[in-house]
C-alpha cells in the first residue's frame, strides 16, 4: 500500500512545471503582444499552462494535493518576484549597459506584483475547488465539461482581481473590461485546444498512479497546507 503522505514522480514532474510555468508567465508579462486585432500580454504563451495542471493534480490527487502545489508555485513566484526587486535595488557595475532593460523586466511595480500574485492564488483556489466538487457531484464523468468550466471560473476571477488592481485608473475602463474579457476567452480557448493532451496525460497518470481521489468529506479551507493527502 502506497504511503498517502509521499509525493510520486509525476506529481513532483507537475509540481515543477506548474512552479516554472508561473515564474516564467510573471517574466512574459512584461511585454504586450498583438494577435491580429487584439493585443494581448505574452504570459498568454504560457500561463495557461497552469491551470491545465492545476486541472491535472485536482483531477487525480484531489483538492488537497493540488492546494499544496498551488502554495508552493505562490512562494516560489513571490521568491523571483523579491530577488528580482533585490537585484533592481543594487547598484549596477559602472561598466554594464544593461540596467534600463533589466530594470524594465524585473522592476515590476509593487502594485502590478501584489495584483499578479493575489489574482493567482484566487483563481487558481477556485479552478481547484470547481475541478473538485464537479468532480463529486458528476461520479467523475465529464472530465472535458469540468476542465472547461473550472478554468473560465478560474481564469475569470484571476482577470477581475488582476486588471482592475494593476491597471485601474490607467486606462479608460471600457478598455480595461475589454482586455479582461479577451484574456478569458483566450485563455480558455488554449484550455479547449490542447484538452484532448490533457485528457491523455490524465489516464496515463491514472493508470500510472493507480489512483483516483474523490474529495468526499475534506476541508476546503486554504490554509490548511498540512493535510497534503
């Protein structure tokens, strides 16, 4: 009998990618992208990836794994995110050119960094709760519908929370309503492309793990980052 409280290769495999996929996103953030009439930030790349694995580990460990990784992609993004600032605040060498460049990669605002990191941990909360309790209430069928659904609620609370704290008072509020509803839509359309590798990779792990929790009767309090199985 497996140990609950061990983590096994391939959860440790999605941790790591979920953590790099956060760090690298914040990194993208930094430059806005145009794909064909909309522009867009290039986070877009690779942000999404997130939530497709938060959908993963919900998917096959439960709420309380997948509250786990969600913690450590947070203290990890908020790691960079301190190094960075530290790195900004330190006087650069008389002879390198690059400080203007770096400083505009790693010198984020602290309002953009508080919006960014807050707007993740809520949206990635309740992509993992939705992913869950969908998950009850379906007996585990329509694995498809509850990546989707999970994702636009996710995804849209990251929008709500994320554009109005970093950007409200910068720019005209129709437009700032806009880029949140053309996120979304985006990012949930990279969700429904790449789903049927997801729906692979997920059986695989199944069948890998040979398990496949059912979060009945657990705590979804966030906090309780003890109860890792």
């Amino acid at each position: 009998m497996k140990n609950e409280q061990c983590v096994s290769v391939p959860f440790m495999v999605l941790g790591i990618v979920f953590c790099v996929c956060l760090v690298a996103a914040n990194l993208l953030e930094t430059k806005v992208i145009q794909l064909g009439p909309v522009s867009v930030t290039a986070g877009l790349i690779v942000f999404p990836v997130s939530y497709i694995i938060n959908d993963c580990i919900a998917e096959v460990w439960g709420f309380r794994k997948a509250r786990l990784i969600i913690w450590m992609g947070f203290l990890m993004n908020f790691m960079v995110v301190a190094m960075g600032q530290l790195a900004v605040w330190l006087p650069a060498a008389p002879f390198w050119q690059g400080e203007e460049a770096f400083n505009f990669v790693f010198g984020l605002a602290p309002r953009i960094a508080v919006a960014s990191l807050l707007a993740f941990l809520v949206g990635s909360f309740i992509n993992a709760y939705v992913m869950s309790r969908m998950k009850v209430a379906s007996a585990g069928r329509h694995f498809s519908l509850r990546a989707i659904l999970s994702t636009v609620a996710g995804e849209g609370a990251d929008s709500l929370i994320f554009f109005p704290l970093a950007f409200g008072g910068l720019m005209p509020a129709d437009e700032l309503g806009k880029m949140m509803l053309v996120q979304v839509i985006l990012k949930t359309l990279y969700e429904v492309v790449v789903l049927p590798v997801t729906i692979r990779v997920v059986k695989f792990i199944k069948r890998m793990e040979g398990t496949d929790v059912y979060d009945q009767h657990i705590s979804y309090n966030i906090l309780k980052i003890n109860e890792i199985a």
